[in-house]
C-alpha cells in the first residue's frame, strides 16, 4: 500500500517560487521506494505535456510485454523459378518492424541474389509492409498512421520526425553532407546514400565566417532544397527525414542490384499495390535470407539514452501487432493503457496520442510517472530498465548532471516550452524516484535545466541530513 505523507522539503519550495515560473505549470512529485511513500509532490497530480518522459512508458511497456530478448525480423523471398541465372518471377521484402535495418543489412540481401547466380529479374520487386497499419478506422474515421497526431508540421522533415513503416532503412532518413569549397563559390552538397530516390536541390555557397543553412524537404515529395551558406574550410552533415520508407528500402535495393550488374527492368511495388496478393503465397517455403535485429533490451538502451523517436513509435505498434493483430497506434496506445493499469494510474484521467512523446496532445502527471518508475522497481526487469535511462554524461544528459554519476538515471523530455526530467536517484544506499515537469515557460529552457539541477542538488542535501 502507497502511503500519502508528504512533506515539505523547504529549500525545494523556495526554488518552485522563484519568478521564472510564475507564469509556467509545474508539477513535481519525489517518492520513496524503500518505504513505499510520497515525500513531496507539487502539482504531482496535474496534467503536462510529457515530451519524451513518454518514453518511460513505452520502453517500460515493451520490455514487460515484447521481452528482453524479442527480435525484429526482415526476409527476403523469391517467388518464381531460377532457370539459366534469371528469376522468372519477383523478388520480396518482408517488413517485421526492424528500426535498426541498415544499409549493410540491404547489401545482405543484395548478395544472397548473387550468391544464387541470378543475373536477370523479369518480376517485380514486391514491398510488403503490412505488419503495421496505414490507414486505421478509429470511432467512425480513418486515421493516416505514418505519423501519430499531435506532431508539429514543421518537424516533419527532421531526423527525429520520420514516418514510421514496418519496412524501414537508415531510421528513414538520408544524409546531407555539405562541403565549402572557395569564396563565393557554390559549395560542394551531395547526399548518403546516393540514390535517385530523392532529388537534390542546392544552392548554397561557400563564405566567411558562421555557416547560415538553410535545409528542408518539399512536404509531399523527396525533394530536398539547400540554401544559404557554409563557412570557407568547414563541413557539416545534416540527417533529412524521407517521404514514404518502405518505397525508399525498394527503390535503393532495385539500383544497389544495378550497381553488381542484375538485370531488372521490373516495377517497385507495395505488396497493396498489386493484384496477385504475395499473402497468397506461403512465404517461408521462398524465403532465401532474413536479417534478425539486436535484441530488444539493447534497441530499449539506445530509445532512451539518445531519445530516438521512430524506435519508440515501432515499440508501440509492435505492441499492437502482437497483442492486437493491428499494427496501429490505436491498438498499440491500448497496450500501453493496459501497462499504465498495472502501474496503478486511472487511464480515464490521462490522454495518450503516441509512444515518443513528440505528440502535443499527451497528458500526463508526475503522478503517473512516479507509478510507474515504483512498478518497474519492484518488477523482476528492474535491472533492465534501469540500465535503459541514461546517466549524467551520457546521451541527452551528456552535459547535465555530472556530480550525480552512477547515483542517478534519468529520461529528459523537451518540446517548445516543454522541459521534464524523471528517473530514479540513489542516496545513502536508499533509492528514490522524482518526476518533474515544466509546461509553458518563457524563459530559456537552460534556465529551467538548471532548477531541475537546484532541485535534485536540494534533495541529495536533504537526504543526507
């Protein structure tokens, strides 16, 4: 049983009052997991904007229903008859969810073609990608499920808004590598991979001092426009987000399979593009390769501790997938409402739109989050999801928190005017658990940082009294 006895920690209610945040929402909720009681909460029970303080929820929810040790699968298949080192027949790619498929991964498949001698394709290449949903019904509409609703318009081109498909490459984005050449001189601006996929558009040039880039993708098309300049000597690499991955995957392994001379004059296709359905087919008696993901615990690592947003928007549809046979953000967000149940949190009084926490329609308390820090405590993954968050110098919290290491492991969470930090903090060889949450600031956001910093300092402080 929880027990509610809250005190007031008197240095920490000083911080909550300074005049930067009059005007801000604020919540701040700490817990005590060796007595099982609340030591402090302001606001602990209001609702916030939880910006990638999501991600608690979801990477706590996918390593207690997916499993540590669950893999993502990508296939390759052949549908047809090899005769005299040409395919009479189509070449598949099986989407299981992968984010971590890779470019070398592609060329695994590109060399399992070779390795059969095949030297000419008279199919297609069939794309299937309907481990996950794209259109879903949900109460009487249907839903577009590339994106979750709630992101912003403007990110949707960036490396940390990619559409999410269950046949994804390269985390869905390209690399833009811009080189200065001389004075005044347009600079040299290529992309990685080279693909015709996505065309490029620049007019930058090289000139003195900072770099001034301008950069984005036309919204309906892989057009990519850079503008503006780059310093005399300097380079710089910027990731841009594709327009609809699962084509990008089939149109880059069509001309990798061009490059080691492979005939094919073939189509690319999503499996839901074309008549004769490949589902009508028993797939594994022509599956010729497949490449399996790490396993999960270790993709969990990398979600939190560099934030990444496509791995957590695949978590939750995969949850769905499994759960629901629907991979949908809908079927998946009921897998997460059915974790935050367990936890304790009544899903009535909270809004959920998505697993990264991009959506600004999420609403939750540091309540809710202290529920569920307190869950995976007790839980036999604890180990495991504690190593998930990461420590002061690493990933997001490489410059935060340096006094606290290996004491304390914590998810930030930032969106414009958005700053959380919850996680758990150890003092005395007793643990604890805190979650903080600031909508609506107006100051900068360093100086919010830096309350989150007076506030733990604070508690340590107290504690060790």
């Amino acid at each position: 049983m929880i027990l509610f006895l809250f005190l007031s920690i008197a240095s920490i209610d000083s911080i909550l009052h300074q005049p930067e945040l009059r005007p801000a929402q604020v919540g701040v909720c700490i817990f005590d997991l060796e007595t099982d009681r609340f030591m402090y909460a302001y606001n602990s029970q209001k609702l916030f904007t939880p910006a990638s303080n999501m991600k608690i929820i979801t990477t706590g929810a996918s390593l207690y229903f997916l499993g540590p040790d669950y893999h993502f699968k990508t296939r390759l298949a052949l549908q047809g008859t090899i005769r005299e080192n040409k395919l009479a027949g189509n070449v598949v790619i099986i989407g299981g969810g992968d984010p971590t498929f890779s470019l070398d991964n592609l060329e695994q498949f590109v060399a399992a073609i070779k390795e059969r001698k095949i030297g000419e394709i008279t199919g297609d290449i069939v794309l299937v990608d309907d481990y996950f949903t794209d259109v879903a019904l949900v109460e009487n509409s249907f839903i577009y499920e590339r994106l979750p609703r709630g992101w912003a318009w403007h990110y949707l081109d960036a490396r940390y808004a990619p559409e999410i498909s269950a046949l994804s490459m390269n985390k869905n984005t390209i690399n833009v590598k811009m080189e200065a050449t001389s004075f005044g001189d347009f600079a040299r601006v290529f992309i990685e991979p080279k693909t015709d996929y996505v065309k490029l558009v620049s007019t930058m040039r090289t000139k003195s001092g900072d770099d001034s880039i301008i950069i984005y993708r036309q919204p309906d098309a892989n057009i990519i426009y850079v503008d503006g300049g780059i310093g005399v000597g300097r380079k710089k690499n910027i990731e841009v987000a594709v327009k609809d991955p699962t084509m990008f995957v089939g149109q880059y392994f069509k001309e990798r399979l061009q490059d080691v001379d492979v005939k094919f004059q073939g189509r690319v296709l999503k499996k839901k593009d074309i008549i004769s359905s490949v589902h009508d087919i028993t797939l594994s008696e022509f599956v010729i390769d497949s490449v399996l993901s790490e396993p999960l615990i270790n993709i969990l690592k990398e979600t939190d501790v560099e934030s990444v947003n496509l791995y957590a928007e695949i978590f939750l549809k995969t949850l769905g997938a499994r759960y629901y046979n629907e991979g949908s953000f809908y079927a998946g967000l009921l897998m997460m409402k059915r974790f935050l149940r367990m936890c304790g949190t009544d899903t009535s009084q909270i809004s959920l739109w998505d697993g990264s926490g991009m959506s600004t329609r999420n609403l939750v308390s540091p309540y809710d989050l202290i529920l569920v820090l307190r869950y995976m405590y007790h839980s036999k993954l604890f180990q495991d999801f504690y190593a998930l968050l990461p420590a002061p110098g690493e990933g997001t919290l490489e410059y935060r928190f340096k006094k606290f290491r290996d004491t304390f492991r914590a998810k930030t969470g930032t969106l414009d005017a958005v700053s959380c930090l919850s996680g758990y903090l150890s003092v005395n060889n007793s643990n604890y658990c805190f979650s903080m949450m600031f909508n609506n600031f107006v100051c900068p956001r360093k100086r919010i940082e830096e309350i989150q910093e007076d506030i733990l300092r604070e508690l340590v402080e107290y504690l060790g009294r």
